[in-house]
C-alpha cells in the first residue's frame, strides 16, 4: 500500500534530516519503526502524512507512493482524505472539547452518519475507560486517557493506514501493554494497516509483523519481527541486552557503536 523511495526531507531549505530512507508498508500489516530519540522516526511519518509543509519542511529527493499514487506534493488534508491518518507524538487532544467531542474531530470529514454512531460504540468497547468519561473536558484526563483518546480519534477517522507516533510514551507498563493489546485487536478486526514510531522496541516487535531499524536519518537494519528480536545489535542497543549476558563498559559500548556492525 506505502511505498518510500529513497526520499530525503530537509528543513529551510538547509538542514537535512532524513537520508535516503526507504520503506513499505503491505496491506494489512504492522509496521514498526524503531530507533533512538532523534533518529528522524517522526520526520518519516510526517513527510507520509504531509504534515512537513506545518514546520517548512519537505521531501527534497525522492518519492512517496500510496496504491501506486504519488503523494509527497499532497497537502495533508488530501492525504488524509486517502485514508492516511498520523494520530501526533505527545497525546495532543483539542483541551477545551470533550472525550466525545475529540472523538467526532475524528469523523470530520465523514458523512455516514449511522456508521459513525457504530464506530463510536466500537471506541468505547476498546476503550471502556473513554466511556465512563465522554462529557468530561479532554484537557483534565489522565496521560493514559488522553493516549486512548488521541488513538481512538485516529479510529473514527476510518483509517486504512494508522500512524501512531510514540504511543508508550511517559505510560506506566501495564497501560502501554493494554494499548498494544488493542492495536494489534484493532488491526486484526479491521484489517487497518499500522505504521507505528516506537522506542520500546521491546513492545513494538511484540506485535509487528515487519519493523525497520533508524539512526541519524537512516534505515540501518530491517527484517521480520522475529528476526530483529534475535538480532544481536538490536538487543544490545535497544533492548539493554548482552550477547553474553553481561554488561559491557562504557568504553567498549563507544568503541562498538562507532564501529557501526550493521552497517
């Protein structure tokens, strides 16, 4: 369905961000993309979703194709017509709405009117916690609430592709694998294609069915799910694991990232 061609994206015109970055999402799917804190993961999903053109930035080399359609020159809200819908990293909810009210920003666009009553019922069958709290101001609920809320958003918006950006962030753990349980649900049920940005490689892998490994605007390393939790560099790095099970000194952790294996 999504196609990245070797695109580049710099902003002002100066600063380039991302190198020559290639990927795909199939049909259906769960995608992970994975890396450090300013590897460019956020980038990619906006250059996807058009949201670039919002911080004078674009896609200076390279394409974007979505089912064979060329889009890195479309506005965001056309892309989002096309069914690509970014839910943003940091839980940002419309404060002053309510649950319910941030709920239908979702259904803008739509005109179904029953199916979004029916998907709004689907919401709150996910998300029980978002029920007990429809008339309640978006503003003052919990960080976990407003991560239900914000993914729940991106669902009435009927995606066929679901960006979620940094969905764990700042979540306790049981909550984050709450939410993972229900993505992967979701995907199932609906067949929703997911492209997911995620530090905690960890619960990433655990329901992705492909991920792609980012550093300093690079795709280093891609493969199954499987493979990735039993790549060696990956468990290092990303997960906190040894191959030996023991800790390595700073020096030699240096030493080894300069090195670069995977590369």
């Amino acid at each position: 369905m999504l196609n990245l061609n070797n695109i580049e994206v710099t902003y002002l015109n100066v600063i380039r961000v991302l190198h020559g970055v290639s990927l795909e999402v199939q049909e259906g799917s769960i995608v992970a993309l994975l890396g450090a804190n300013g590897a460019g993961k956020s980038t990619t999903l906006k250059a996807i979703s058009g949201l670039l053109y919002a911080e004078e930035g674009e896609v200076t080399d390279g394409s974007i194709h979505w089912n064979g359609e060329r889009i890195d020159r479309k506005s965001a809200e056309e892309i989002g017509k096309l069914g690509i819908i970014q839910a943003l990293e940091g839980r940002r909810v419309f404060g002053h709405l309510t649950t319910e009210e941030n709920l239908l920003v979702g259904a803008y666009y739509r005109k179904d009117r029953r199916a979004i009553k029916q998907d709004m019922a689907m919401v709150y069958d996910y998300f029980p916690r978002l029920k007990e709290l429809h008339h309640n101001t978006a503003g003052y609920l919990s960080g976990g609430e407003q991560q239900m809320l914000v993914i729940g958003r991106a669902m009435m918006a009927t995606p066929k592709l679901m960006m979620l950006d940094e969905p764990s962030l700042g979540l306790a753990p049981i909550l984050v694998e709450e939410i993972y349980d229900i993505i992967k649900r979701f995907n199932t049920e609906h067949k929703t294609s997911v492209l997911l940005v995620e530090q905690n490689v960890r619960i990433a892998l655990s329901i992705a069915n492909y991920g792609y490994v980012m550093e300093n605007g690079r795709i280093v390393l891609d493969g199954s799910a499987e493979f990735l939790k039993n790549n060696e560099d990956v468990k290092e790095f990303y997960m906190g694991l040894t191959a030996m099970g023991t800790k390595k000194s700073y020096r030699e952790v240096k030493h080894y990232k300069r090195r670069k294996r995977w590369l």
